[in-house]
C-alpha cells in the first residue's frame, strides 16, 4: 500500500498537486477536500485524464468533518486551500495524520492553530514547498555567512496579474536580515510562474543565485517529497527549509 494522501484545495495549483500524487507510484489519492460543490462525489483522477479511480472530491459543508475523518484516514493531509483550512483537518491531525501546509499567508490566529498540532503529529509548514526554492534559502544563508559583507538584494519576478510582493521573496529577505523594503525587488511581466533571485554583490564579482518554477507541477513533487521525510516523524512543526538542510548537512562529504 503506497502512502494514503488526503488533498485540501482543487484550484490551479491543487489540480497539478493531486496529478503529481496520482502519478507517483508510492502515494494513493484518498479525497480531496474543497469549498465548492463543483464536481462533488467525482473522481479527481477522472478529471486529471486517469482511468482509476482516485481522490473522491468533497465538499467541506456536506459532511460532518469528525465522521469524515475517521471514516476516510490518511498518512498525510496536504493543504493548498486556504488559511482557515486547519479548523477543517484538525480532527485528523489530533488522530495522528501528518500535515504539510503549504499555504503562503496565514491569518495569525489560524497560523497559531496550524503549530498547535506539532503536539499531536508532525507537521510541515512549507509556505513555498518547492525543493529548489528551499535550496536556495539554505545556500544563501550559507553565502551570506562566507562573505557576511557583499551587498545583497533579491528579485522576484512573476505573471502579470500578480498584485502583492511575493511571499518566498519577503521570507529570503527576512532569513538574510535585509529591509524587506528596499531589498526585494518585483518584476511583474507575461506568464512566469515565479522566479527567485538573490544577489551576492562584492567588489569583484557577482554571484547569484536563482530559482525558477517551470511549472506548478515542482509544487506536488515538493508535497510528495516532504511526505515522505514526514513519515519519519511522529510529532512536531517542521519547515522544508529543515528537510533541505538534514539532507545537505548529510551528503556534503559524499
């Protein structure tokens, strides 16, 4: 039996997160958890272009969630819904399913609820899930510590119609100690998906280091792969940043 995987959110991102789930030989789609009541009782994988069946979608306000949950467990919940979505996967959460969040802004209150459940299972909190972006979080921090002097800043760049300051650009700044205000720089132009960069400046060179989701797809592997280290927990509030540095840390001398 492969890791039984429950998924909250059926948007743009949640349809490539539940096709990557569908796809990896060592993880099984049990249901995905939405607000709308669009495409009830049917089959994510049926919509994805799969012939098994896979992901019973559900709405929320059609169970009762306690029920729910206890009738249909899973290893590991996934949530790229939205904040207030810990109030609806607390009661598996409190029967010991594991939880990665991979939501980019939590109202605090609900943030608050999120790193309560460390004392019942373990939990991942993962506001961008990509291993690449994680990656790059670990090595600046790395840079930065080898030349604590150059001048740093860092780019975002995204689609168009993306309105606010990048949430992964504002945490990077934040991990460097830089002034998020003048430091993260914004481009918004076409399609991109999104694109990191962080800027070593020193005398005599440049360095940089740059991340680009290709496509959402990098999100569900980023699900699939921090599933995985999960399993290897039983309580606890975890970050992908961790799960990045216990395996850097760990093959550094190989």
């Amino acid at each position: 039996m492969g890791i039984r995987m429950g998924l909250f959110g059926f948007g743009k991102t949640g349809k490539v997160v539940a096709n990557e789930i569908i796809q990896d030989q060592d993880c099984e789609l049990r249901w995905v958890m939405r607000r709308s009541q669009a495409n009830e009782g049917e089959f994510a994988s049926h919509l994805l272009g799969h012939k098994q069946d896979e992901g019973r979608i559900v709405c929320y306000r059609d169970v009762d969630l306690d029920r729910f949950h206890e009738e249909n467990p899973v290893d590991v919940i996934v949530d790229f819904s939205a904040s207030c979505a810990v109030d609806e996967y607390a009661p598996a959460a409190r029967r010991g399913a594991r939880v990665i969040s991979a939501i980019s802004r939590y109202e605090p209150e609900d943030l608050a609820k999120l790193e309560a459940l460390g004392a019942h299972t373990a939990v991942l909190y993962a506001p961008n899930i990509t291993l690449g972006i994680n990656f790059l979080i670990v090595a600046a921090k790395v840079l930065q510590q080898i030349v604590p002097h150059a001048d740093i800043e860092v780019v975002e760049e995204h689609f168009r119609a993306k309105p606010e300051t990048s949430g992964t650009a504002l945490r990077i700044a934040a991990d460097l100690g830089l002034d998020t205000q003048r430091q993260v720089n914004s481009i918004r132009v076409g399609g991109i998906i999104g694109k990191h960069e962080v800027i070593f400046g020193l005398p005599n060179q440049t360095i940089r280091l740059v991340h680009e989701s290709i496509s959402r797809a990098a999100f569900g592997q980023g699900a699939i792969f921090g599933a995985k280290w999960l399993l290897g927990r039983d309580r606890g509030l975890f970050s992908m940043e961790q799960v990045v540095r216990e395996r850097f840390a760990a093959n550094i001398h190989a």
